[in-house]
C-alpha cells in the first residue's frame, strides 16, 4: 500500500476548520480505495505562533517541510500580524524555497453553484489559470530609500527570468495541448515596456513547438472585462504572478463566490513537494462559528489526488461538490444554507 506523507498547516481564523474536513475526506477516499493511505503531520505555524514566537515558523521549517510528500495549507493572516509579514513568512516562503513555480487555479462554474453574471451558464465559465509563481512582481526585489524623509522613494522591482518565463508558458502550453484546449496570455506589453514585451516574445517563442494549440493575447484590463461578459473566451490562460493573482480572485466571484475557490501551488519535478490549498483566506469574522464553507478544501484535496495520480478519485470529489450543490440539502451559509462546515463534510464522506 502506497503511503502519501502530508505535512499539514491549519494556520488562522477558520484555516483549522476547514483543513478538518479536508482531511476527513481524504482519509474517507483512501479507507474506501484501499490502496493508498494518507500520513498526516500537523504543524501549529501561523500568526497566533508568530505572536506567541516572532516568527510564523521556526528557522528549520523549510527543512522540515522538505521531508513530506506534499503540503495542505488551511490559510493564513490574523488582525495584529501584517499581512506582509503573514505572507512573506510562510507561504511565499514555501512557494520560493519548493519552487512551486505553477500555481494552477481552476476557475469553473459547478453545477447549483451561485453566478453573478446574468444568463451564464454552467458550459460558459470553464477555465484553467496557470499562474507564474514564485518571481514577476512578487519576487520581492526592490529598495526603500530616505525611510521617514520628505524624499522618501520606494521601488518595486518585477522580476521576469527567460527560465521563469519560459517553463510556467510551457506547462500551460502542454496542459492545452492534453486537453486539446484554447491557450490565452495574458499580459499588459502595451504599458509595461520591458517586462510584458518579454513575456509576450516568449510565449510566442515557445508557441512555435505547439502548432495544434490555438492561442490568443489579450491584455489584463481587456481580460477583466471579457471574464465577465464573454467568461467561455477563455479555456487554459497563462500570466503572471500579480495579474494571476488578481484575476483568479475575478474567477472565483463568477464561479461560485470563494467558498469554491482552490489553488495548488506545484513544483512540477516533483524535486520539492508541492502545497494544496483553498484560497478564500482566513475569514477571521466567521472563525469558530461554524459558518466556513470547507468545499474549496474539497476541492483542493482532489487536486492533491489528481497530483498523486489517483485522477478518478479527484474527478469524483468534483463530481460530489456538484451534487451538495444541486441538491441544496447541506450548504453553509454563504451558499444560502444552514449546514455548519463539519456537517458538509460529514455529507462529502457520506457520499464517499
């Protein structure tokens, strides 16, 4: 029987209750396969460990990490820790150090869920972002000169390697390809003069090695308003870290709301392990009330299954979100029910 070591990472807010019910399921699917076992170890970082430490995890914590198969992250950030402090020390970190430079966001309407957008329909919104991961914008380079001075200057540097660039447009150029999809770029060349030129250049570089995958460009404020009005434009869309960022947030409001929103975080060689996790935040407000919707981590553990190579059992757990979506029996609050987190996912096993 094949053991799958899973370092877990509950964090803040409502990260451990979600992170419960995703680990109920998926020791529901392994008990019912048979062939497979999940190994998990629990690790209490976050920001009530950061106030109680100084840091949001120890300085071995990469090395640590290293040693699993994979990571499942609850979610992170609390009121009194900054966000760029609960940010940068502990999940970008992870992000650099495994490079995990995929950060693959399925954006796609489920059957019963929630729409903002006037007659779409479920076949309309079905697409697949492949975001930069781990350098553009978020690479943090850059300088803060003259701190507290009227001549205080801050500079942000965007960092595009020809090898960042090139692997992330690769991978997504090989994903429309198996899936015999559209590929969109998108980018903003016309006013980011060194940075989105390169980007473009590359993407129709790499383009030339993949004749049979039709692709279009467009650029990131064109692309905002196209999700919306025309969301089945787009199939698999490759861009970069901050846009990335932005419009898979855009995704998950016309998929569903961020109850349903997962990201997986990969390092495709498999020489670091990868991190799952639903990308809704911590939701402190909600915490311990019960009202978190643990369907995003549902859906993060079938990427996690989808990663480990069981696709059927992945599949299926897509399939069951539609299913307590459709049959309207067991929602949480934000899907218009009255369901508490632990009593979705009791109704997830129950289908298992």
């Amino acid at each position: 029987m094949t053991t799958h070591k899973i370092a877990v990472i509950a964090g803040d807010g409502i990260g451990p209750e979600v992170i419960d019910e995703g680990i109920k399921v998926l020791n529901a699917v392994a008990a019912k396969d048979g062939s497979f076992k999940f190994e998990f170890t629990h690790f209490p970082w976050g920001c009530e460990y950061y106030k109680e430490n100084g840091y949001m995890m120890p300085a071995d914590g990469i090395e640590t990490l290293s040693k699993f198969d994979a990571i499942f992250l609850g979610a992170v950030g609390a009121p009194g820790v900054p966000d760029h402090i609960s940010l940068w020390d502990l999940l970008l970190i992870i992000r650099k150090s495994f490079d995990q430079y995929i950060n693959l966001r399925p954006v796609k309407l489920l059957k019963g869920a929630p729409c903002p957008l006037k007659d779409a329909k479920v076949e309309d919104i079905d697409m697949v972002f492949v975001r930069e991961n781990t350098e553009g914008e978020y690479a943090g380079s850059g300088s803060w000169l003259f701190k507290g001075k009227e001549n205080e200057v801050v500079i942000q540097d965007g960092v595009f390697s020809r090898k960042g660039c090139e692997r992330v447009i690769r991978y997504a150029y090989e994903l429309a390809k198996s899936q015999g999809k559209s590929l969109t770029s998108i980018s903003k060349a016309n006013a980011l003069n060194y940075s989105m030129v390169f980007w473009d250049q590359i993407f129709a570089e790499v383009g030339k090695a993949y004749p049979e995958v039709k692709t279009y460009s467009y650029l990131v404020d064109a692309a905002s308003m196209f999700m919306v009005k025309v969301p089945k434009r787009f199939e698999v869309v490759v861009t970069s870290n901050l846009f990335g960022d932005i419009l898979t947030d855009l995704g998950a409001a016309i998929a569903g709301g961020m109850g349903l929103a997962a990201g997986a975080n990969l390092n495709p060689e498999r020489k670091f392990p990868s991190m799952f996790e639903p990308i809704h935040g911590s939701a402190p407000d909600i915490a311990g009330t019960g009202k978190a919707n643990p369907l995003a981590t549902v859906w993060s553990a079938s990427q996690l299954l989808d990663f480990f190579g069981h696709e059927d059992w992945g599949k299926r757990l897509i399939d069951i979100i539609e299913e307590v979506l459709t049959e309207e029996k067991v929602l949480t609050p934000d899907l218009g029910g009255t369901a508490t987190c632990s009593e979705v996912g009791d109704e997830v096993v129950r289908k298992i």
